[in-house]
C-alpha cells in the first residue's frame, strides 16, 4: 500500500464505529431533551473568525491551525473549535432579532496541529451545546449538568467537575497586571515558552504542564474578581449544591480558549493520564462583540468522542439503544427477492434486517451473522417460499422456530424486541 492516513487521524469502523454511532445517538438525545437543536456550520472558516476570538498569542492559533489560502488568495481555517462558528451562525442569521434564548448542539470533526499521543488527534470528534442569550447563573447550571449527564448516561457517576471563574475582561485586565509582576519576579524558574506568555499572554502559563512549582505561587484570578463576577460565581456554586451536582473549585483552570469570561469549567477523568479532560466548556459574554455584534451574553460546552470512547467498555450495555436485528440468510435469486419484500416489512415495523447476497454457504452467512451480532437469522429457501413461512433462528440460544410470513412482524413486536426507544 502506497497510501496511509494522515498522522494524528484515524479510521473510524467495524464495531468501534458501531459503538460511535450509538454514543453519538444516546448523546443527543440527550441533548434534545434538554431542547437543543442541532447545528451544522462549515468544517472551514475564515482564519480571523479564530485569530480574534480564540485569541492571537493562543496555542491554537499560534501553533495548531490548520491554516491555508484558496484560489482566490483567502485565509482559511479548518475549525479549530465550534462555538466561535455557532456564534457566528447565530449572527449571521440574525437570530439574537428572535429574542429570548437559542439553544444548540453541534457535532463533528475539528483539527489541531499538536503532537498526536495517547487521547491527543489532529482531527478528533466533539459534541457540544451552546445556550445563547442570557446571563443569568442558571443556565451556566444546565449546562454543566447536562454535560455530567452525558457521562451519567453511561454509568459514569464519579467523574469531577472542576470549576473556576476566570473574570471578565474589566477585572481580568487588572488581575492580569498583578499577575505580569509576579512572573517577572519569578522570570529565571520559567520555561521558554511560559518566559513568552509573560508578555504576551500570562494566563496561558497555567495551562503549562513544566511550571507546576511557580504556578502555586502565582496570585489566582479567584481572588480578582469584581462585585458582577463574584456574584455569579457565588449564585451558580449555589445553584450547583442544590442540584446536587458535585464540583471543585480549581482556581488554577484558565483553558486554553481566550474567550472564555466567568465561568470556566472541565470534567475531567483522573486515571485518563496526562489527557485527562473529558469535557470543557464555560460562558463567553464577550464573544459576539468580538465578531462585530451587539453584546450577547452565552455559556456552552465541548466534549472530546475520543476520550468518551476511550473509557467506555467495548460492549455497551445494548438493550438500550438497539432494535431486534435479523439476518436473511439467502440460497438464490429468487430467495433473495423474498427475503428483500420481508426484510422491507421488518424496517416499516422499526426493526434492523440486513439481506446476505453473497450467495455463500449457509455456515459462512451463519457465521458472519454471529460476528455482526445480529440477534436472528432468517431463512428463506425454496420450501419457505412454498409453505410461505420463515426458519428463525435465535442467534444467542440456537433455538429455531418456524414463522409464517404473515406473523414475522408480530413475531418480532412480542417477542423479539430488544427496547424499542
Ligand atoms: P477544548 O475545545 O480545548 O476546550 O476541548 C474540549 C474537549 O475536546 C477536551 O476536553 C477533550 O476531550 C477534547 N479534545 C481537545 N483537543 C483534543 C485533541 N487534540 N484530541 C482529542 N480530543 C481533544
């Protein structure tokens, strides 16, 4: 082979993908439930609408875009990230005229140039929801539980919600003034990288992982905040207890996304290892100024597929999203066109049939129904078709029984439903 895929990317099938498609199901429905739409916006946009709003001396725009120039000599970017899209989807179409509340989610793919490591792509997956236009502390509530939920759906009940308030731009500046003397001071123990951020972006040297030691010493934004800031941090904590979501103030999160005011969030899995965060997300008020709109306030999340597939078991509990699945084992032409009128009656009535036309032998079309895990297989020869019934068989126990053509549906409906949502 001549060809492999990108580093950094990967090939998404088989029965990982099969497990994907029914997170990526459960999810959002989820996210439904709550009353979030789905949202699609171009996988490319203009570089500036990152540049500006995820922050110029960020590490996603200095170093991991995927930047490049069209035709016509325009920069574009593969998206880094989703909610600087949304919001300029939000504007765009004019949305903030409807008045009240938009609320939406969004999935697929995003790409960053880093260096690829266990849980770290260059093109990687997130789900994510954005709940725009309002300010009030408790919709920071809804979305930080709705993000737990998503983990709560699959059984994880022990996961940490890490939450701080990272100010918004009048008590950041003056913190970020504090926060430049005392890296100056402390200039000699930093890293290169983090010597540079001093300049230019001094939050950002929290997110270092080598300046553990001075970052201890460093005065935090908590402490910083103005009246507005505190008060919303000190409602939304309150709401959070009473919800009984349980969270810890990490006065060190700051993300590594510059648009970010308030409230900053992560779930993060501790025995993930050094990749560790399952889900970020936070309120970004200042966001549709920055691109040009009236000030809207607007909070949201992001959580990485990957690393939910990651520490999930192989086999996910089916009962609750899959339909009974049969599987028409088939012996010639005219077998198969039977099997096809039947199997289109079994997905009228919601149910999953697939129709073998390999012509292969019975015990390969048996086996590759096992591998499939289909749950039974549908015999259709040429005694079927004159007595005008069906051979099931139940692909877990064995047992085989004979089904007229007229009950195969009403068979399925008593006995072979598997949950039907
Ligand atoms: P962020 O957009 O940086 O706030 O990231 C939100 C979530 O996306 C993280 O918590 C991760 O789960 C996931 N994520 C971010 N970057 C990557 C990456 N390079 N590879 C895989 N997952 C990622």
């Amino acid at each position: 082979m001549k060809f492999k895929k990108p580093r950094g990317t990967q090939d998404l099938l088989g029965k990982y993908m099969e497990k994907w498609s029914s997170v990526e199901e459960r999810i959002t429905g989820i996210l439904r439930s709550y009353g979030y739409l789905e949202i699609r916006t171009p996988i490319f946009e203009v570089s500036d609408l990152f540049v500006r709003t995820v922050g110029e001396s960020s590490d996603i725009v200095t170093k991991e875009m995927y930047m490049f120039k069209d035709k016509k000599g325009r920069r574009l970017t593969l998206r880094p990230e989703n909610t600087a899209p949304v919001m300029r989807a939000y504007l765009e179409n004019g949305l903030q005229r409807q008045g009240g509340i938009s609320r939406f989610y969004y999935m697929g793919p995003m790409f960053r140039y880093d260096r690829p490591q266990a849980g770290r792509y260059r093109q990687f997956h997130q789900i994510g929801a954005e709940a725009i236009g309002t300010s009030n502390p408790a919709i920071d509530a809804e979305i930080i539980n709705l993000s737990m939920d998503i983990y709560r759906a699959f059984g994880f009940s022990s996961l940490q919600v890490r939450l701080n308030s990272v100010g918004c731009m009048k008590c950041r500046g003056e913190y970020m003034g504090f926060l430049r003397e005392k890296l100056e001071e402390y200039k000699p123990e930093l890293c290169d990288d983090c010597r540079q951020r001093t300049d230019t972006n001094p939050l950002r040297v929290f997110d270092c992982k080598t300046c553990v030691s001075v970052k201890e010493k460093l005065p935090t934004i908590t402490d910083h905040l103005c009246e507005e800031c505190n008060e919303h941090f000190e409602k939304l904590c309150a709401i959070l207890k009473q919800m009984g979501v349980d969270f810890v103030i990490d006065p060190l999160l700051v993300r590594g996304l510059d648009y970010y005011t308030k409230t900053a969030y992560e779930i993060v899995c501790p025995e993930l290892g050094a990749q560790n965060a399952l889900c970020g997300g936070g309120r970004y008020d200042g966001l549709a100024s920055e691109l040009g709109g009236v000030s809207i306030p607007a909070v949201g999340f992001s959580a990485g597929m990957e690393r939910l597939m990651q520490i999930l078991p192989d086999e996910l509990d089916k009962s609750e999203t899959t339909m009974t699945r049969a599987y028409f084992v088939v012996f010639d032409d005219k077998c198969s066109i039977q099997a096809m009128v039947l199997a289109d009656r079994l997905r009228s009535a919601g149910f999953v049939a697939y129709v073998d036309f390999s012509m292969r032998s019975i015990k390969k079309q048996l086996k590759s129904a096992s591998t499939r895990g289909y749950d039974y297989a549908v015999f259709v020869g040429q005694k079927e078709i004159e007595d005008k019934e069906v051979t099931l068989k139940n692909m877990e126990s064995g047992d085989q029984v004979t089904v007229s053509f007229e009950k195969l549906v009403s068979y399925f409906s008593e006995k072979g439903v598997v949950g039907i949502e």
